[in-house]
C-alpha cells in the first residue's frame, strides 16, 4: 500500500511543478544597461533586471536610469528606456499558424 501512495505522490508532485501555457516564457532581456526591476504576477517584485533573464506574460518592467531591450519568440524587440513602465498584457504567438497578438501597456519602442 505504501508503495502505491509513493506513486501516485510522485505523479501528483510532477504534475504540479509542470510548467503551464500562462507561466511559459514569451521572451527574455537581450539588453539591461543601469537598473531596472521586474514585478510578476505571482507576487514575485523587484526582479532585478540581467541579460538573459526569461520574460513572461503579464510582467511589469520598471527602468531607472537605462533600458532594457526584450526580445520575444516572434523576434521581435521592445525596447523600454530610462524611468519607463511596460506592462506586457498579452502575448500569443503560434510559428505554426504565423498567428500573433501582443497587447502593451507603458512607455517603449518597439521593431
């Protein structure tokens, strides 16, 4: 009997730490010039900002002094510049379809 329950805790720990559509990454940081902080949904503030680093839907990107370019899985870029704010609503992005939707909100420029 123990084992069985050693089972099926194992398949339920695995199913639970299983990323999902809503925590998928959508991009990460190409560029961090000065300090800048990301905020997260789930509650997780003040993320320093580093090239590299794994953007996701409805994060909310604050620059101080310098910018942060983010490139998305579209490869496309936002750059957000000095004492800036970008809230990434929405990204949908199927290569497959050649299907997308971002929806922004904040101050950046993007190519």
């Amino acid at each position: 009997m123990w084992f069985t329950n050693f089972i099926i805790g194992c398949i339920l720990l695995t199913l639970t730490t299983l990323p999902t559509n809503s925590l998928a990454t959508i991009g990460n940081v190409s560029l961090s010039e000065g300090k800048s902080v990301i905020d997260r949904k789930d509650g997780n503030k003040g993320i320093i900002v580093e090239k590299d680093l794994d953007v996701f839907t409805y994060d909310t990107v604050k620059t101080g002094k310098g910018k942060v370019a983010i490139e998305f899985l579209d490869e496309t870029r936002v750059d957000v510049t000095s004492h800036s704010k970008l809230i990434i609503d929405e990204f949908v992005f199927d290569p497959n379809q050649k299907n997308w939707k971002v929806v922004f909100k904040g101050s950046f420029r993007y190519s």
